[in-house]
C-alpha cells in the first residue's frame, strides 16, 4: 500500500471537539508524529507508533513524516486545533518545499480542527461576530517589531482580534508590551476575554476590560480575544456574553 501524510488538527481539548475525518485517519495510520502533548491525546493501539518530539523541531518533526511516507507509511501529523492555523501544515509544507523531488509526489492532506480561537469564542458567546484577525505573539520566528506593527494597525483598523501564545516562561514580557499598545492604541474600554484550556477539564474564562487586564492573567494555554470597539457585554446571571454585532452603521468611517 502506498505511504501518505495527513497533518490533522485535534481540537482544542476536548475529544467530542475531534472530527470524524481526522479519527478515520488515526484508525488507519502506521505512524503519529507530533510534539509531546499532542501525541499523548492520541490512544495507543496495536499496530501503530507514536513518535512524540520536542515543540522547537517542527521542521525535523515534518521531514520525519514525509521521509516515512515515502517509504510507504501511514503517517498522521498532528496538531492542536486546525494545523493550518500556527501549527503543522506550513511547517510540513516547507519541509516538502526543501526536501527531494520525490516527496513532492506523496499524498499528503490536511485535515482541518475547531482551532482553540473559535472554540473559546463559542464558549463566551460571538466576539469573532464581524471582522477580526488573528495574531500570533510569540516572537520565535518574527521580530517583536512585526508584531507590534500589526497590534497597533489591528487595532486602528477596529478589529477584533483573538492572540494565540500571549505568554510564556521564557518571554513573559512580551505580553505586557502587547497589552501597553493596544491601549495606546485604543483606550482601556474594549472588552477582553481570556479563555484558558477551552473545553477541558481546567476550563476558565475571565471577561474584563481592556485597562483591567494584566500580563499575569495568561500563560500559553490561554487564548486572548480583543474586542472591536463595538464587542458588547450582555450581563446575566448565567454568566456574561459576549459578542460583536453583524452590522457597522454606515456614519462609522
């Protein structure tokens, strides 16, 4: 039977939060690769070889696959939430890009997950409702330059933004620096979620207000989600919702 690779994203947690099409391709794979606590979500059976690794060889990590596809393995890349979304894809792809010719022949699919963004917008309500983006604020691969650039044009632009990787042990200053430029950048009234381990166990999730926010309220596996200036908060007593409307008037530049 001939090898192929799926990169496949495993949600944000929790296992009903894992689609039919990656668990078909779990069933049917030789090999799993992935890093460390990803690999551990995926249940051992007989047949199959799971390949656990470091978070900071993802381009070894993608090589190792492709190299085991082409010698006619099942292999299932994996990531957490979707992997097109600052996860595996575009690191397997750069490594299909560099590597021999005859990689490039392989069957190789993505397999799209309920990325930890969407996940812990479902469960506030809809703050991703009108535009938004997505900003990744780890600067182990871009300069903090690229970052800040794109906060504060975010942030002009009104949009609401969801941060993956706010902070870390190793950086836990960049955070701090991120949340001083938003409020340059837009005051201290927009609405902020943290929404740390959606849809596990360890769930918890805190709304407060952009001036309120502080460094310590996020660690990486936390996602942050910035409203726009027109997110709203709906109190109750189940606790509060929080969503951005579908429309902008048209007197709002």
């Amino acid at each position: 039977m001939s090898g192929w690779v799926a990169v496949a994203g495993l949600g944000p947690g929790g296992e009903g939060l894992v689609t039919p099409e990656v668990g078909t391709a779990l069933a049917e794979a030789t090999d799993v690769v992935g890093y460390i606590p990803y690999v551990a979500r995926v249940a051992p059976r007989e047949g199959l070889v799971l390949h656990p690794s470091d978070n900071r060889v993802e381009i070894d990590r993608a090589a190792q696959a492709l190299e085991m596809a082409a010698a006619g393995q099942r292999v299932v890349v994996v990531s957490s939430g979707d992997p097109g979304v600052f996860a595996m894809a575009s690191a397997l792809f750069e490594a299909l890009e560099a590597g021999p010719a005859s990689w490039r022949d392989l069957d190789i699919r993505v397999l799209p997950g309920i990325t930890a963004m969407l996940a812990a917008a479902a469960r506030a309500g809809a703050p991703l409702g009108h535009d938004f983006c997505a900003i990744n604020l780890s600067d182990n691969l871009k300069p903090w330059a690229v970052i800040e650039r794109r906060l504060r044009l975010a942030a002009e632009a009104d949009f609401a933004m969801a941060f993956y990787n706010p902070r870390s042990k190793a950086r836990p200053e960049g955070f701090a620096r991120a949340l001083a430029v938003l409020r340059e950048t837009c005051g201290d009234a927009r609405p902020i979620l943290f929404a740390r381990a959606v849809t596990t166990p360890e769930e918890y999730l805190r709304i407060v207000s952009l001036g309120e926010a502080r460094p310590e309220m996020a660690d990486m596996r936390t996602m942050v989600i910035l409203g726009s200036s027109r997110t709203r908060v709906i109190e109750r007593a189940r606790g509060p919702i929080l969503y951005t409307p579908r429309s902008i008037p048209d007197e709002v530049p």
